[in-house]
C-alpha cells in the first residue's frame, strides 16, 4: 500500500473542512445555550415580582463572548446587592 501526496492533501482538505464545520456547530451551540440562560435569567427575575422599573430586568445578556466561552450577567451596579442581598445595616 502507498500513499501520495495528492492523497493526503485532500484528506487534510476533507479534514479540516468537518474540523471547521464542528468549531461552527460548537459556537452555534454555545452562543443557544447563552441565550437560554439569559431567558431563565430574566424569568426567573420577572417570577421574583419585586420588579420597580425593568433596568435590571433588561439588563441581563451576553457581556463576553470568545470561540470557547461567554460570560451572562448584567452590568448595573446594584445587581449584586439583589442576587446576595447587602449585609447587616449599623446605625
């Protein structure tokens, strides 16, 4: 059995064209499951119903995405203090 160059070059070419298709399917996947926890994000603060004027509510997205990650939340100030609550208040 021999292998030419022409054959490993299109077998590199056939590889590299599923290894891109993959990558593709794998971002796709990944950017869905951000915009589904967003949802959940946001129906679970619109089931909270302690809503005053939505900022925070519409708030909530996708800050940071890459090829491998994302990063959900939202960036207005006081949204840690909703999700953890503030601390012992001292007169």
């Amino acid at each position: 059995m021999s292998v030419s160059i022409k054959d490993l070059e299109r077998a590199r070419r056939v590889l590299g064209g599923i290894s891109k298709d993959l990558d593709d399917d794998v971002n796709k996947l990944l950017h869905q499951l951000g915009n589904d926890i967003v949802a959940e994000a946001k129906s679970n603060l619109q089931n909270n119903t302690n809503i005053n004027t939505g900022t925070l509510l519409s708030s909530i997205r996708i800050l940071f995405e890459t090829k491998n990650s994302l990063e959900v939340g939202t960036d207005i100030d006081y949204a840690g203090y909703i999700e953890y609550g503030r601390g012992p208040v001292r007169p």
